[in-house]
C-alpha cells in the first residue's frame, strides 16, 4: 500500500473533548453475529446482536489507551481499559471475581460521541466457530483501595484488556442496555 494521502484535521477536531461516558460489558456467546464494515474510510462495526451491561465507574478517571507495536511482520494492538467503580463492596467483589475468567467484548463510548469496540476483531476470528473469538477482552487486573485520608477515593480500580490484530473499531449500531437484570434502555 503506497502512500497517497495525508490526515488532515478541522476545527471540530481540536474542539473535541475526551474521557469515556460509558463503558459496556458483555461476554462472548457462541453464535455471536457481527457486521463489519471496511472501505477506504470506514473501520466499523454496524451490528452486534446481544445484551450489554453497563458499568458505572467515577467520573474522569476512566481512560483507553491503544498501542500498536509490529513485531516480525505482524503489527499488534493492545488495547486498556481503566475504570473505578466508587466504595468497596460485597457485591462489586463478588462481579469482579465473575470477570475474572470470562471471554469478553467492551464497548467505551467516548464523549466525542465516538464508541470503540475492545475484544472485537475481524482478523483471526472465530465467529462461526463454536469457539470464542481469539482477540477476546479479558479483566486483566483489579485493585481495591480504601484510601487513607477523609477524602481519598475508596473503591476499584479495574483494567479491561486485549489483544487485537487490528485497531479497535468504532460501533455505529444501536445498542440495547441492561443496566440491571430487570431494567433496559436503547440508545
């Protein structure tokens, strides 16, 4: 591939603000039915059936950094989702510990309005197989803090990751939320 155009920005571009506003969690079923879409312009994903849950966390603080390395003629993507999840509890302890050992897709909705898909590949897929998708989001660590002084945080801290053979791609589907196992929201 030559290279025969350059990567211009606009106004809005330098207006944009950052951070993450949600972030969505699912596990990996068999059956998964995705629709990627490709072209000069387009690095998506437009469909991607299944429930996702919400996760609350405090605001400012969660962040996704992507680092793209090539090693022997491979170029590899790993991907890091950083998120605290307010107050130490049973209950928090006892979801994160169900993370621990779960294939996994996240979805981090950005407030530029973009939302990036973690754990999502197209390259070295497995969709049609019975078998998990092989660039799978997993809870690569956790931390619980209770803080020392009065107004020291106190809760998780919690680091979704993967490794992908492509750069996350940007959903434009519509999602369907479950925030609790009784509650949903489209968006």
């Amino acid at each position: 591939m030559a290279i025969d155009a350059g990567i211009n920005i606009d106004c809005s571009n330098l207006q944009g603000s950052g951070g993450i506003r949600n972030i969505l969690i699912r596990t990996w079923e068999a059956g998964d039915a995705i629709t990627y879409v490709n072209s000069a312009t387009q690095h998506e994903i437009s469909s991607l059936v299944g429930t996702w849950y919400n996760y609350e966390f405090k605001n400012e603080l969660p962040s996704l950094t992507v680092t793209a390395a090539k090693e022997n003629g491979s170029t590899s993507y790993e991907c890091s989702l950083d998120f605290m999840m307010p107050e130490m509890t049973n209950d928090k302890a006892a979801v994160l510990q169900g993370l621990m050992d779960t294939c996994m897709m996240v979805m981090a909705v950005a407030n530029n309005g973009k939302t990036y898909v973690l754990g999502v590949s197209q390259k070295y897929s497995n969709e049609k197989a019975v078998i998990r998708n092989q660039t799978y989001a997993s809870m690569t660590g956790a931390e619980g803090a209770s803080g020392a002084a009065y107004n020291d945080d106190n809760g998780w801290t919690v680091t979704m990751g993967c490794k992908q053979w492509e750069a996350p791609r940007i959903y434009t589907g519509t999602l369907t939320l479950y925030a609790t196992s009784t509650t949903s929201t489209t968006t």
